[in-house]
C-alpha cells in the first residue's frame, strides 16, 4: 500500500483524481493540498509514499516545493503544459500526466510505481550492509578496506558522498540515497539531507531550537537533526 498525497491549486482537478485513484487499491489518498506550501506541511506531516504534484500553483511552482523538502517522496506530475517535462525528470519524477489525465496514463504510471518498488526490494534484500561488513572506498589512488562499524558519518557532497573513519575522509561516487537503503537502520540513521550517522559513534546529544538536537560525533563533528527526524531518533532511542 503507496500512501498519496494530492498537491493541486484546482478542486475540481483533485477530485478527478481523487476518482481515477479509487480504481488503484494499492495506493492510499491520505490528504490533498491546494498550494505548494500546503503540501510542504502535509508531506511532512502525513509523510506519504507518493505526490501526484502539480508545477504551476499561486504560491510556488511544485519544482520549488520539491526543493524546500528534506526527503522526497517519488514524484508523479500532473500539469496542463507539456513545456516542463524534460525538467520534471530532473527531479527523478516516476511519470509526467498531462490533464485530463487518461485512465491508461494513470495506469501505466501506477505499473512503473509496482515495478519500481518490486526492483528496489529485490536490490535492498540481495544488497543489504551490515556494520561487520567490510567496503572497499576509493578516492582517486588512495584505496581503503573499511569494516562499516568504523564509519562514523556519511555527508552528501553532490552527487557523492564523503565518508568519515578515522581520520579519513574521501569522497565515493553514491548518493546519500542509494546509501541510505543499503546500511541498516539499526546502526546509520539519516539525520537530515546532508547527513548519514553511526548511532554507535555518538559522543554527545543536545537539544537545538524548534524541536531539532545536535550530535556531536566521536571525531567532533556536529551534525544538526531536523525536527521531523528529532521525533524519530527519540523514539528509536528511547525504552
């Protein structure tokens, strides 16, 4: 089950899509939003699977609000103009509906979703890292045979990703992402955008305003946790 969220300016174009989504058991509407900063707040409150997002609302363009979240839901644009396409798939979207939607567009942009999710878990299970676990980093000529539990951190740099043991800290060619699904979520926790922590290698926690913390890491590096994500190490961390 994909948990849904509708972001649109039009009520009309919500509820006809609210319609077309009711033959699609597998995927769950849990909020509509009718402009880009609406649907900022929701995503973060109802933390959806999925955003069926419009690009042109009166308050930001749905390119804007995507680049206001700290974590991205997949992406499946619904718009009247064509003109944007080629920048949608910038932003990694599954699909692009053009209005009116067609039942079959909606439909084979359902299919990539299933499709997509059955590849990802296959990856994850046949991928999975664990902290006893050695990995081979490369940085140029300079190469490491790493045990994970000896990583304390991984910060995203771009497209790469600097990883932090000991005292080194090269860079590799993998997005926080593709990391993130592959370390366990027992021992590495995303703490915000830019920033993956071994739970393990935590010196120190502090509270910080509006909810976030502070860790400071055992080779002293301070990494801010979002609010949202606040809420869930406390709960990860607590008896």
């Amino acid at each position: 089950m994909k948990r849904a969220l509708i972001v649109d300016d039009e009520r009309l174009a919500r509820t006809e899509l609210r319609n077309l989504l009711a033959e699609f058991p597998d995927i769950e509407i849990v909020g509509e939003a009718a402009n880009a900063s609406e649907g900022l707040e929701k995503t973060e409150t109802l933390s959806p699977d999925l955003l069926f997002l419009d690009i042109q609302m009166p308050d930001k363009t749905g390119f804007e609000m995507l680049s206001e979240m700290e974590k991205t839901p997949r992406v499946i644009f619904t718009t009247a103009y064509d003109e944007y396409a080629i920048k949608a798939f910038e932003y990694n979207a599954l699909d692009y509906l053009l209005k009116p939607i067609e039942p079959q567009r909606l439909a084979d942009a359902i299919q990539k979703l299933q499709q997509e999710e059955k590849e990802k878990q296959n990856a994850i299970n046949n991928n999975k890292l664990f902290e006893n676990d050695q990995v081979f980093v490369k940085d140029g000529d300079h190469c490491w045979f790493v045990k994970l539990s000896s990583i304390r951190l991984f910060e995203s740099v771009g497209n790469y990703a600097r990883v932090y043991f000991e005292n080194n800290k090269p860079l590799i060619l993998k997005s926080l992402n593709a990391l993130e699904e592959r370390l366990d979520d027992k021992v590495f926790f995303r703490a915000n955008r830019k920033h993956i922590v071994n739970m393990r290698m935590i010196e120190k926690i502090d509270t910080y305003f509006n909810g976030g913390l502070i860790l400071e890491m055992k080779g002293g590096e301070k990494i801010e946790v979002s609010r949202r994500q606040a809420v869930k190490f406390k709960e990860m961390m607590s008896l």
